[in-house]
C-alpha cells in the first residue's frame, strides 16, 4: 500500500480497520493519498509530511487514541509531538474521553483558519519588513550608495524588480539599441501588470526608436493601455526612474554599439534629483506621441483624414518610409502630403511642424 507523503521508495506499511484493531488475513483500505503538488501546498501552509499523515488518518479512519493511531500508522511512531501540533493548529480536537481519543476537525474548516493564520503571518511579516526597510534606507552604503550592473541576467532581474515595485510613476528615456529577447517582456510587464494597477508611466522616445518596425506594435500596446508617451528628434541616454528612489544608467559613453553591458543602479537623492530634472526638461520640450489618426483629430482641423493621420506620424517622428509602410501608401505620396501639412502650418522643418499642430490643438 501506498503511504501519503511517503518518500519515494519508502516501504508501504499496513494500516488498522477504523477501530485500530489489526486483523490478520484481511486487507486493510489504503489511506487516499495526495498529489505531491498537493502536498507541498499543505507544508506550504504549516502542515508538514508528517503531521499530515496523522491527520489524514485521522480524517479517513475516524477518531482514535494514540496508540490506535501507532496501529494504524506504525508502532515505532511517536505521535504526541504531531498531536500536540495539530490540536494547537486547530487540525484536530482532543475528546474528553479515558484515555484521550482525538478527531479530525473537517477540512473545509481546518484548511481556511490555516490560511487565515498564513495570511496574518504574512501581514505581520510585510509591516515588520517595511520598518526594517526604512531604518536601512537611512544608513550609508560602504564605499558609497550606488551600484555597477555588468550581468546582462542581473540586469533584467533588477530591472523588473525595480518595475514591479514602483508605487507611483515610472519615467523613462527610449532609444536603440535594443536586445531582442528582453524588450518584450519588458513591454508585457508595463501593459499587464504596471499600468493596470493605475501606476503612471511617462517615457520621451528618441524619433530612431518610434522609427523601428519592430518597435511599433510595443508603442501602440503602450499607449493603448495608458502610457503617456512623447517624442523629440533625439534624447540623450537610456534612463529609468523609479518613484525618485531609483534609477537606471547607462555607462557606455557611445550609445549606437549593439548592445549596453553595464548599467548604474543610482540610490544617491542628489543623483536621482538631478535626472529627474533632466527628464522633466525634455518631457516639457517633446511633442506627444501619436500613432494613429483617431489620436490626430482635433477641432477646427482643415485637413482630411488622410493628412491627419500623416500628421500625427510627422509629428511623433516618423521617417517618410516608415510612415509610407504605417499608412500602406508610397513614400513619394507621403512626401506629398508631409509639403501640403507644412505649407498650411507655415513650417520649413517637420519638427516645426509638430510644434505648430500641437499648439493649434491638432495633436
């Protein structure tokens, strides 16, 4: 017979009819036994392998002494520790009974009050950390506060890690190059976990990065779920900030290379103060990021839809090819319409455009 819980390989051992009585020559009915998953879940919650045992027999046999439970489950077994545990855990009750009988109190019951305790426990636990975190947020790193990232695996944890655990907003400057296999998830998190939980996320994209085809359906995720997006022609570095607390630095002086392979983790207020200065004056510079025409239309506009559409992707930094393949015209017609937009804004650069619309509230 199988033992629940037992370890792989374990020997199976016999077990008492209900009253604990051994009868030789009769088959004794297995304990049920559950699935290891199972198993891990009730240890998770303070049951262990074998307190579970007792009370799984206790629950399918009926109440019993103690020395009806070492029938049933082995006379070599001290079973008062186990007992006592699960009587303290509300498992079981003692009945006032010579000599001591027990039984299991139902599962419905036993399981809920070990995750209403599992759940205090863990209340308790996150009000203590976050004291803890505080009284160490007030204490001075050896050899200075900021730190150097150069494991690419260490980097995408620490940044997700900072990403989950933003309270209020996140501001980020976008711009190549990119690594292929961590810009989705990336995007993924911010879409399904960050923005739901009404987490502001503000970013100013470099015109190379809205330019990108393989970038655009992650832009348009983004919007769509409630990012605040804006671009200008150029921004000066990689940068993520977390609720002013931390940031996120590239070291690489030049920034066109493949890939970036070592980053500034920056906890320094000064530091932190500073880049969020520099995000805030290109924010207050940059033009929002339209990708489409319904984000275009505004009112008073003497243009067709057609040219509004151009216009948001002018304005949001879009070569004439990359707009030619968003629009699915060719890339003569869109420098057609991008002199038509210009002549009626009364601008001579594409960015001037982009100024002139949004002031008119056309973007």
């Amino acid at each position: 017979m199988t033992v629940p819980f037992a370890a792989p390989g374990a020997a199976p051992r016999s077990e008492a009819p209900h009253n604990g009585t051994p009868q030789d020559g009769q088959p004794v009915p297995a304990q049920p036994v559950l699935a290891p998953e199972d198993c891990v879940v009730l240890d998770a919650l303070g049951l262990p392998p074998h307190e579970a045992n007792v009370y799984l027999a206790l629950l399918t046999g009926g109440p019993a002494s103690r020395l009806e439970l070492q029938a049933r489950l082995g006379r070599h077994l001290d079973l008062t520790a186990s007992l006592a545990s699960l009587a303290g855990s509300g498992l079981i009750r003692r009945r006032p009974e010579h000599p001591a009988r027990y039984e299991a109190l139902p599962p419905e019951i036993a399981i809920d009050g070990m995750l209403i305790e599992r759940a205090a426990e863990f209340n308790r636990l996150r009000e203590a950390a976050a004291r803890v975190k505080a009284q160490l947020g007030m204490l001075e790193r050896p050899g200075g506060q900021d730190e150097v990232v150069r494991d690419r695996d260490e980097l995408d944890r620490r940044y997700l890690q900072l990403q989950r655990t933003a309270q209020r907003e996140i501001r980020a400057f976008d711009r190549p190059p990119y690594r292929a296999r961590t810009a989705p998830l990336y995007n993924r998190v911010e879409v399904e976990e960050i923005l739901p939980k009404g987490i502001g996320y503000r970013v100013v994209y470099d015109t190379r990065a809205v330019d990108s085809p393989d970038r655009l359906p992650d832009l348009l995720a983004g919007i769509a779920a409630g990012e605040q997006a804006r671009v200008l022609p150029e921004v000066p570095t990689k940068l993520f900030l977390f609720d002013d607390r931390t940031a996120l630095v590239p070291l690489a002086r030049e920034m066109d290379h493949a890939t970036i392979d070592e980053w500034v983790v920056v906890h320094t207020p000064g530091l932190l103060k500073a880049l969020g200065a520099l995000f805030e004056a290109y924010w207050e510079r940059a033009l929002p990021l339209r990708l489409d025409e319904r984000a275009a239309a505004g009112p008073a506009q003497p243009l067709s839809a057609r040219n509004r559409q151009i216009l948001a992707l002018v304005a949001s930094g879009l070569t004439d090819e990359a707009i030619a393949r968003q629009v699915r015209i060719s890339r003569s017609t869109v420098q057609r319409h991008v002199r038509e937009l210009m002549d009626v804004l009364g601008a001579r650069t594409r960015f001037q455009a982009g100024v002139q619309a949004s002031r008119r509230g056309w973007l």
